[in-house]
C-alpha cells in the first residue's frame, strides 16, 4: 500500500536501514528494537505473543462481537452480497466457533489446524489455544471484492442465562483479547429486542479493555421498533454499555437493519439510510489507516513492553540471594499497587501504561522471581530512541506517501455503488430535491411564499434587507444559517430580495428546518428563472 526508501540527504541512515515500504519499516523496527526487550523480559508469557511478519502485512480486519441472534453472520452476508463457505444462520447458536472471511482465489475452507501453520496468515500463534479452539476456528476464503481490501472474523454467539455457564473448552476471552490487539475495528452487534448483557458478554466486552478507539456499536434490527420504542431501546443500550465500557467517552452506536430484506416499521427510514451509510464510510476508511493503525499499536506495545521490564527488573532486584525467596515472593505480589506507584514516579510513566494489577498479580504466582532477569538499560535505550526518531519518520512518510496516491477504498458487495443513483443517500432530497424536474421546484409553493412577500411593503418590486431580516428571524435559525440564505438567495447580489429570490429564501429556510445541509454555492436548478441571465459583479 505504501512505498517507500528511507533516505537521509540520499544516503542511508546511520545504521544502514533502507527500507522499501512503511510495512517493511515497522517489521524492522520491531524485530530489531522491540523483540528483544519482549524476550529478555518474558512479555510474551504474561501479555502478548510475539508479533510475526503476516500480523504487519494483512489486510485490514474486523472482528465481530455479540450474542446470539443478533445478526452477525447476516451482517457479513449483507457486506458481501453473498453467502461464504461455512456460513450457517439460525435464532438460536448456529456459529459455534471463530470463522476468518478472507479473500482467497478458490473458494473453500481452511481447519484451523492447517491455519495456524500457515506463514502468510496472522493467525500462527493461535496455536497457543490448543485443538479445543483450533477444532473451532476456520478460514472461509472466496474471490469477493469486498474481501480484497478487508477481512472479517465472525465470532461464535455470546451465550447467555444456564447457556453460559457450558464451558466452551478453551478460554472465549483470551482469544476476543488475541483478536482485539491484532484487528482494525471491533463492532459489537446488538438486537434491537435483546438488550440484555449477559456475564459472558461482560467478560468478552471487558476482555477488549484497551481497544476502545477500534470500537463500534451496531444497534441492529432497528426496523422492527417504532420510534417511541426506538427512543427507549436506545436509551437502554446506552445505559448498559455505560456500566461495562466503563468510560466517559460515549460509544459510537449505528442505528439499522443489516440485512437485504424489507424493512418492517419505514418511518425511520431516512435515519436507517444515513447511519448505514456512516458505518459504510467508516469501514471503507480501513484501508487508508492500517499503517498508521499498526503504527499505533506497536506503539502501545512498545510502552507496556517497557513498562514490563521495569516491573520484571525490580522484583528480581528485591529478591533475596539465598533465604527467604518464597516469603519475598508472596510480599512483593501483594505490594505489587505499591510497587507499580513507586515506578510510576522513578521512571516517570504513566499510570495507564500499566497493565492490569490482579491480573499481573495471578500470573507472577507461576514464576521464579530469583530467575528474571535485571534491568538492561540498553534495551530500555533502544526502545526510547524508536519511539523517539524512528516511529516519527515512520509518521512522516506514511503522511508523504497518501499524499502521492489515492487513498485505497473498500468496493463491491454492499458498499459498491451505495453513494451514486437514485438510491443514495440523500438523492432527490433536500437541496438536491427538484433536480431532474422541468419546472423550479420552488414555483409549487411561490403563491404561499408571494403572500408574505407582499406584506413587507416592496418598493419598484423589491424588499429591503432590513425588511426581510424580519421575516426570515421569525424561523428562529441562526444569524450564521441566515447570512447564508441570504447569500445564496440574493442572486443579483444588490442587497434586495425580488419575489423569485424571497421565494429562494423561504425554500432554503424550510430545507434548513428539515434537517438537510446547504451548499456553499446554489445549484443550478434552484437558480430562478427570471435570473437564470444574470451574473454577480465580479469581486474586487
């Protein structure tokens, strides 16, 4: 996606790095500058395995998350516009494990036994889960367009009430965690009639903690409410998620019906359409931010790497050499908060770059704190100076390198041709209504709006704007939406209002009060007829 060879003044740099894309540029840094921290330290033991060259070059991903009988694997179909192989859709459980949508040539599907062994795919250390999940995962590969910018991974139904407490023999969180630090975006997909979060969704939703900024919210099956319920139902997921995301920040949520099918209740209609359409225009962006959603996230890494170096390094150093070592151990555990705020201050980290103290409490339970290493500032420099010079060279040239190409889109399936026709949003709506009419739309309601015209005393068929200023204020729109109403209806640019243009005016105001935008400039088919000639003066 990008290109580019890291010169400086037409040489290399200092250490001999040439890299041929920004992709190959952070695989770099981070085996060179980051893995060796990670290994000395055992970060991936206590957080996350190590990263492999397929995690740097996939495609952009995004993961599915919600309970049963929400529509996820509908959702996938809707984007496609065609069912993938293993696709199975019911009300009750029907995907009982992860399948990977990809774009593969030959359709088919690939057992995650096989998956994991494969180089080219993201997904090698999955082994880690054992055949409980690998029996449950697979790979559904098939020539979409869709699927050449973008992967998607659909998740098995979040199960709730006696359901849940079934184990599913393998651990759903960690995995949703795996998934979570490696995807572009996360969309959490809930049913307009089962606004429940049940404990096991609790813990999926909370296994995501750190991942808020790829987040989304589809409230789907929105049709099947009327509005008042529409309002409550929204109102109620909002109040749910509030106690699990925990956050001040509010959840982006899409109101809609994801599916190809008639909608049951149209009087949000419009509203359906818009929010379909921001979604839309949110995944398509996917592609143009992967290397600087990469970039982010090694970022993240490389601060918790560090942080867990420090962590490491200081209880290895408060651990006695001979006698005592068990005593110590179960101390410095349960000082652990204590330790964290005394590292806090010494190194000047922080607070949210620490990992979580209980689970960093549990899994220090398993280790031999005589045997961790100690502190390598060298290491620790190695990482500072990435995050210093290289990560921001990085930053510049992947700014440098969208400047010179166009953006990648996402195209095809459901988003191929959703913004043009008489179909897309907004067509035949708004400033856009009348455009394909012979006659100025604004001519149908010109006797009501001659009526007003005429009370506000016209002088050689003109009103002043002091006259028209009143009038127009009584729709209570802003002085700045007015001044420009006024600007785009006064087409002879005198300061006055003929009847054609006060018309103009009243139909922009009542577009205004529909909740429609105005253009910055009036379209042709909104220019009346008796100025259709007439040109503005030039500007100075």
């Amino acid at each position: 996606m990008f290109s580019w060879v890291k010169q400086e003044h037409g040489s290399h740099n200092k250490e001999g790095e040439m890299y041929q894309t920004v992709t190959e540029g952070l695989q770099t840094l981070y085996s060179k500058k980051l893995l060796p921290l990670e290994e000395t330290y055992l970060f991936h033991d206590f957080h996350s395995p190590a990263l492999e060259p397929a995690d740097f070059q996939s495609k952009p991903m995004v993961l599915l998350v919600g309970q049963y009988s929400t529509g996820k694997t509908t959702f996938i179909r809707y984007l496609l516009e065609q069912d993938f192989p293993g696709m199975r859709i019911g009300p009750e459980p029907t995907t009982d494990g992860f399948i990977a949508v990809m774009y593969g040539e030959n359709e088919g599907v690939v057992p995650g036994n096989a998956l994991v062994v494969d180089s080219k795919k993201p997904f090698r250390k999955l082994n880690a889960f054992g055949n409980a999940f690998l029996n449950r995962f697979i790979c559904s590969q098939m020539p979409n367009q869709v699927l050449q910018s973008i992967s998607i991974i659909d998740t098995p139904g979040i199960l709730s009430g006696e359901k849940q407490r079934i184990s599913r023999g393998y651990d759903f969180a960690e995995v949703l965690r795996w998934f979570g630090e490696r995807v572009d975006r996360i969309i959490l997909l809930f049913d307009a009639h089962k606004l429940d979060i049940s404990d096991e969704f609790s813990e999926a939703i909370r296994a995501l903690k750190g991942q808020d900024d790829k987040i989304r919210v589809v409230l789907n099956k929105a049709d099947q409410v009327d509005t008042q319920q529409l309002m409550r139902v929204y109102g109620a997921l909002m109040w749910s998620l509030g106690k699990v995301i925990n956050t001040p920040e509010v959840v982006r949520v899409y109101l809609g019906s994801f599916w190809a099918k008639p909608l049951q209740n149209t009087e949000n209609r419009r509203l359906f359409e818009a929010e379909s359409q921001d979604l839309f225009r949110d995944i398509q962006s996917l592609p143009r931010n992967a290397a600087l959603r990469k970039l982010n996230d090694l970022i993240k890494r490389a601060r918790l790497a560090k942080v867990h170096a420090y962590i490491i390094s200081y209880l290895k150093k408060e651990m006695p050499t001979l006698f005592g070592r068990e005593k110590k151990k179960e101390e410095l555990i349960m000082r652990l908060p204590e330790i964290y705020t005394i590292l806090q201050r010494e190194h000047h980290i922080s607070a949210g770059d620490f990992p979580n103290v209980n689970k960093m409490q549990d899994m220090l339970q398993h280790y031999d704190f005589h045997k961790f290493p100690s502190l390598k500032m060298k290491l620790i420099e190695s990482v500072d100076k990435m995050l210093a010079t290289k990560i921001a060279v990085l930053m510049a040239m992947i700014r440098e390198e969208e400047s010179k190409q166009p953006a990648p889109f996402v195209s095809g399936g459901a988003f191929e041709g959703s913004q043009d026709g008489p179909f897309g949003q907004g067509y035949g709506e708004g400033i856009s209504a009348g455009a394909d009419a012979e006659d100025w739309i604004v001519s149908r309601d010109k006797h009501r709006y001659d009526e007003i015209f005429y009370t506000l005393m016209p002088v050689n068929g003109k009103i002043t704007g002091v006259n028209a200023k009143k009038e127009m204020m009584n729709s209570r729109l802003p002085n700045t939406v007015l001044g420009k109403i006024w600007k785009l209806a006064d087409c002879d640019q005198d300061g006055m209002l003929d009847d054609d243009e006060f018309a103009l005016a009243q139909h922009l105001i009542k577009i205004k009060l529909e909740g429609y935008e105005l253009p910055s400039e009036l379209p042709d088919h909104l220019v009346p007829p008796s100025h259709q000639n007439n040109k503005p003066p030039d500007s100075p």
